[in-house]
C-alpha cells in the first residue's frame, strides 16, 4: 500500500528533520507514530499526503509515485486530518463536510442526495448529528476535531492520516475517536496516526495485537515495530527526557505510562 524508501527533508542547513525515513505499510495495517514535539511527525504526514517535497526519497502508494499524481488523484487515495482547523468562511456543518467527496465529483457537479446521505451517516456515527447546521468556525476546538473525522468518512480514502487527533478532545472523545480509528483498521483501511500519549497504541494494539508502533527521535530516524518491543522505559525516558514508567495493571491486562514524580 506505502513504500517509502530513503526520505529526507529539511528546513534549513541544519540536521535533516527527516534522516533517512524508510516504512512499508500493507493494506489495512495501523500505525502509530511517537515523537516530541517539533520532531518532524507532522512533517513526515505532510510529505506523505503530497503537501510537502522531500529533498530526497521516494514515495510509492500502491507502487505509484506520489509526485507523479494529481491532487484530486491524491485526495482520491489519501485522507489527512491535521493539527490545524482549516479556515471554512462560514460554511455550515453538513456543507463542510461533503467537501470530503470533492475528489469523486467532477469539475462543475454539485454533492448528490447520495453524498449529503454519506454525512448524515457520518455525523450519527460520531454522535454529533445535532452539529448539523452550526458554523463550523463557531465550533470548540474539539468539536472541530470530530467533524474532521466525518470529513474523512464520506471522503472514502484507502490512506488516512491522523495528526494527534485526541490532542484537543475530552476522554469520553478520546474514546470516541480511538474506537473510531480500532474500527476503520478492522475494516481494511491503513491508518498512521501520530500521537503523544504512549498508552494510545498500547491501548490499540491490546485489540489490534498485528498495529505497529514507530519512534521518530531527535536524529530525524523512525524506529518501527510491535507495540512490545519499541514502547519501552529506555525508548520513552530517551524520547520524552522525562522519568516514566510502564505499569502493569492487572484489571486492564495491559501496561499503561506514567510520570514518576513533579
């Protein structure tokens, strides 16, 4: 599904922001993606969706180079949810979010009864159906988050992105959303999602036991693997700088992270 081979990319003359990433991803695989702040994992999904051009590296979806695509045949393939809230004007819930089936419409057509059907679908299955006629920029941030989320359900990709898509929502919409992510995997779509929070791909994986996890460190190199063997203490306590631990808690049959002290 993803071959990326020998990718590099910089801002300036400094060390590369990506040194060197390799990753193979199959059909319908997970991953998940950790990293601090400011060390390229938004970076990483902005050259994988075609926003940005690496300075070196190749990029294959589906044995296709992603430079030799448009963006309608880009967008048809790959869905991005990112850290930022696009700016819609005054664009109304239900209007913003059949935008999403812009790359299987033609030039001139208009959303059909199928499509703005596929939001209404969306919107229920999120559980945020009575957002149906707000402004989307007069949303929370969080809100905004789950609406994005509809966005990429009528889009219909093979390839979704999600940039830190818990960053700015409550547990109960973490849960929402996680659940959301366990279920599109389970359906065959291939997920990379970036993320903070170690306990998300533990959390994951504990129902996806085949979900890969990555480290991207300091150096610009992604580590990849199972859950087990790269969300460990001395990969956090080197990731994060910080003193943690991994808890085993015996009612959740999982570990979780913790900090040892403030």
């Amino acid at each position: 599904m993803l071959q990326i081979e020998h990718l590099y990319f910089q801002y300036s003359k400094t060390t590369p922001i990506l040194n060197g990433i390799n990753l193979s991803l199959a059909k319908g695989e997970l991953l998940t993606i950790l990293g601090a702040n400011g060390q390229g994992k938004s970076t990483l999904l902005n050259c994988i969706a075609g926003i940005l051009a690496p300075d070196q590296g190749t990029i294959l979806l589906q044995n296709q180079n992603i430079n030799t695509l448009s963006s309608k045949q880009i967008a048809q393939k790959i869905a991005y949810v990112s850290q930022q809230s696009p700016q819609t004007y005054q664009y109304r819930v239900s209007d913003y979010v059949v935008l999403g089936r812009a790359a299987h419409l033609g030039l001139f057509n208009q959303p059909s009864c199928h499509d703005f059907a596929l939001v209404d679908e969306a919107l229920h299955k999120l559980g945020i159906q009575h957002l149906t006629n707000k402004v989307y920029m007069q949303l929370s941030g969080g809100e905004k988050q789950l609406v994005n989320l509809a966005r990429v359900l009528v889009q219909q990709p093979q390839l979704i992105l999600f940039d830190e898509p818990t960053s700015a929502l409550d547990y109960g919409n973490v849960f929402k959303t996680l659940t959301l992510i366990r279920e599109l995997s389970e359906q065959g779509f291939t997920i990379i999602m970036t993320t903070h929070h170690p306990d998300h791909p533990m959390l994951l994986h504990s129902c996806i036991p085949q979900s890969k996890v990555a480290i991207l460190n300091a150096a610009g190199k992604l580590q990849t693997g199972f859950a087990t063997d790269i969300i460990t203490e001395e990969n956090l306590i080197a990731l994060y700088h910080t003193d943690l631990r991994l808890i085993e808690v015996p009612t959740l049959k999982r570990k979780i992270c913790a900090i040892t002290h403030i």
